[in-house]
C-alpha cells in the first residue's frame, strides 16, 4: 500500500503515538506516497464535475495536506484560493509542491472547528479529511463552513461507497480502526483517525442542520456497483441565497 518513498513502519508508529497535529507534521515530506492521500483519478473527476456546474471566484480547500485539493481550486477558480490545515508541516510541504504558475494560493494555519474567515467562499471543497473527526464534532464543522461561505456558495467533496460487508477491504479498515480505538484507550494525547467512523447518514443530517441544501451527484467516471449505487458519490451542499 506503500510506496518504496513512503514511510517505514518504525516512522509509522512515532506518528501514531503523536497528537494529530504532531503526527502530520511527521509524516508531511513522505504523505503524497501513502494511501492517505485522494488519488488523482478522484481529483481530476471532481474538477470536471465542478467545471459542468457554475463558475468559482474565490475557493477554499478545507484540512488541505500538502494541498491535491488546492490544485482543484485553481483549476476551477478566478480569483482566489486558500488552503488551510493545522498542521505546518502539511503546509510547508503544499507550499512547497504548489507550483509558481497559475492562480496564487494562499496558506492559512488554523484548526477547521474555528475557521478565521467571514463569508467570502464561493467554493470549499474537502478530500479524505473528515476521519480526523469525531462524529459529534461533523455539525459544528459543517457549520463552520457555513459560516464561510457567500450565500448560493457551494460545500463540495467526493464520498467513495463503503466495501462490502466480509470483503479484504473491509476487514482491513475494520482492524484498522480497532487498533486506533485501542491506541486511543491507552495512550494520550488522541490521534483521530477513524476511517469507518463517518457515516453517511451523520454526513447527510449534519449538512442539513448547519443549513445547507443538500443534493447528491456521482462521479460517473468510476461507474456503479453490483447493486446499482455509484462507487463515487459527489456531495453537493450549498448555502441558501439571501
């Protein structure tokens, strides 16, 4: 799962036994070559999506990392985009890889559940990002994007179908968690990193009490399961106009 640049496992484990915060500053110069980052054919199916829907002035990529999201924007945005994430490492490494050309990328340190901006987004989008929080925590992060948004402004990020119940992903993820769970038991500070913590559902009634009108697309460049359900579901949240 790892590529020969990605982290060793002894790297591996000094991060996990970090805050959130610390174990991303860690694992920031080798994150592009782990799984934990959206992979491109994600992020290139999410740009043409937005390019179907309306022009983008301004745009924010929400808990940014080494900023794949960021790229999004500036392809899809006239005017202005801003990463933010609160780790420096991630932002040092986003600064870093962003390249000069194109639309200049502002870089803001600031945790997602207070974010320092008013209403002046057209556009957040958000990759990989919400297993680094507690479900109780989603409403208030959700209201938080609220907030930054200019109203008719739009909340957007792909959610990928679950793997089915009994399949080698599953158990994976399904072990994966409970080693997390077990580490958070026994070991402080917490390091937040669920990846079947975030339910649909919760996702869907947290967009709706923060205000937001809720409409869900897919990806159709991944196609749809056995049972019919696209494998990429795009979410699209947007802020009532005045």
């Amino acid at each position: 799962m790892f590529s020969p640049e990605g982290p060793r496992l002894r790297e591996l484990a000094v991060q996990a036994l970090s805050s959130v915060e610390r174990g991303y500053d860690l694992l920031a110069p080798k994150f592009d070559h782990t799984p934990f980052r959206t992979p491109d054919s994600v992020l290139d199916a999410t740009v043409s999506a937005l390019r179907r829907t309306r022009p983008y002035a301004s745009g924010l990529d929400l808990c940014c990392g080494t900023g794949a999201g960021v790229d999004v924007l500036r392809q899809v945005c006239g005017e202005s985009v801003t990463g933010v994430d609160f780790s420096a490492g991630m932002l040092e490494v986003a600064r870093e890889r962003t390249s000069p050309r194109g639309l200049p990328v502002g870089w803001v340190r600031a945790d997602a559940r207070a974010l320092p901006f008013g209403a002046v987004f057209d556009l957040v989008v958000s990759f990989g990002a919400f297993g680094h929080f507690l479900p109780r925590e989603l409403p208030g992060l959700f209201a938080q994007v609220h907030s930054v948004l200019r109203p008719g402004g739009h909340f957007v990020f792909p959610v990928v179908a679950p793997p089915r119940p009994g399949s080698v992903t599953h158990g994976m993820l399904l072990g994966f968690d409970a080693v997390m769970r077990v580490r958070n038991a026994v070991w402080r500070p917490p390091f937040v990193m669920y990846y079947r913590a975030v339910r649909f559902g919760d996702v869907w009634r947290g967009l709706l009490g923060a205000g937001f009108v809720v409409r869900f697309g897919e990806l159709s460049e991944f196609g749809r399961r056995g049972d019919g359900t696209p494998r990429v579901r795009l979410v699209v949240a947007v802020r009532a106009s005045a």
